[in-house]
C-alpha cells in the first residue's frame, strides 16, 4: 500500500513547528477528550502497547502515558515525529503510514486515532480499519476521532506556509458500520459541539470498538 498523498505528509512536514507549539496542550481545553482517554486507559489497562496512530507532536500520547500505558505513537510525518520526540524524550515515537502498520498481529492491547482517518478518502477509510484490526489482539480495543459530516475541506496555506492537504468528514453511522463490518464490536459513539475559541467550528465525533474475540 502506498503513503499517504505527499501533500499531506509533506504539508504536515512544513507546519510541524508551528502546530507543536499551538497544538502541544490542546487536551487541557476538551475535557471530553480526556473523559474518553481516561475510559480507554482503564480499558486497556496493562494489557499491553497502546498505539497513538497519528500522533502529531505527542500530546495524546503524553496524556496516554500519564495514565500508566505503555505507548507507542505513530504519524506520517517524519516532521512531527520530530517534534513528539524533542516535547516527549521519554515517550517511543516512529514514522508509519496507518494503512500499512509495521506491527506483527495482534501485537497491541490498544488503538487511539485522534483526528488521523480525517486525512484518507472515504474509500481508504475501510483499509486503515482493516490494518487496525489485524494490530489488535482480540478483545483490543479502539478509541476514534473524526469530524462529523459529508464534506471535504482543503488547504492550500496554513499560518503562512503552503500546503495541499485534505480534511474528510466522516457521518457516524458510516464509519460504525464499517468497523463492524471489519470485526469490531462498537461499545460506545458519542458526538459534541466544538469547543469555543480552542477548536475549528466543527462537529466532533467518537466511536469506541473492541476486537471481537468471537471466530469468524
């Protein structure tokens, strides 16, 4: 499987810097967001290595880690696995491409997907699905984020800085039928209004599966 676009990973490459530095706290505004991380890490518990798929400049992971999980975060671009590094020494951090994981089955207890599936076409969503399934052991469990809606925003500059990348807003009912469809058990969707000035006027949305320990 291919990489993501290069707008996209390269785009993310350009503004790394500055979206550390506006993004890094961010989870001290969604007390929602850390109530579900706080569900996911009891869930998961010691069980084994949770994944931050898409894991920006760390502070998902950061906040997993606090919890007492061992993490390990992911994103496509080698810029903003720098900056989780240089923000989070003590926290593991590599390049991967969410549709293709260099992971063994079954290697994980646990899966975050903070606002990551938001960069792949409808299409690819299903393979992305698929890859996080094979990566969980059974009765893993999964925690996704994603913006809410039909449409597809993109941006050709960010805070100055050129860009081509592509934002895809995901209906709930879709993407909980496709985890199902993959062999997730959905446990828990949620959705919220954007809080008000730390976010994009968006929809959120939340979905929280476990790999199902049935056969078949």
């Amino acid at each position: 499987m291919a990489p993501p676009a290069d707008g996209t990973r390269d785009s993310y490459d350009r503004v790394a810097a500055e979206y550390a530095a506006r993004f890094t706290d961010e989870l001290d505004h969604k007390p929602l967001d850390r109530a579900l991380l706080r569900c996911f890490a009891e869930e998961v518990g010691g069980a084994g290595v949770a994944a931050d798929i898409g894991c920006g400049p760390g502070q998902t992971s950061r906040y997993l880690t606090g919890l007492g999980l061992d993490v390990l975060g992911i994103d496509v671009s080698p810029g903003m696995v720098d900056q989780a590094r240089r923000l989070n020494p003590a926290i593991r951090f590599q390049t991967g491409d969410m549709r293709a994981l260099d992971v063994d089955h079954g290697a994980w207890a646990g899966i975050v997907a903070f606002y990551s599936i938001i960069h792949l076409p409808a299409g690819e969503v299903p393979c992305a699905l698929g890859e996080f399934h094979r990566a969980l052991r059974p009765g893993g469990r999964l925690l996704l984020a994603y913006h809410v809606g039909e449409e597809v925003r993109h941006l050709d500059e960010w805070w100055g800085t050129a860009v081509d990348v592509d934002f895809h807003f995901f209906a709930t009912e879709t993407l909980e039928g496709q985890l199902r469809e993959t062999g997730f058990e959905v446990t828990a969707r949620l959705e919220r209004e954007p809080y008000r000035p730390h976010e994009v006027e968006t929809r959120r949305g939340y979905l929280m599966a476990r790999k199902s320990t049935r056969p078949g």
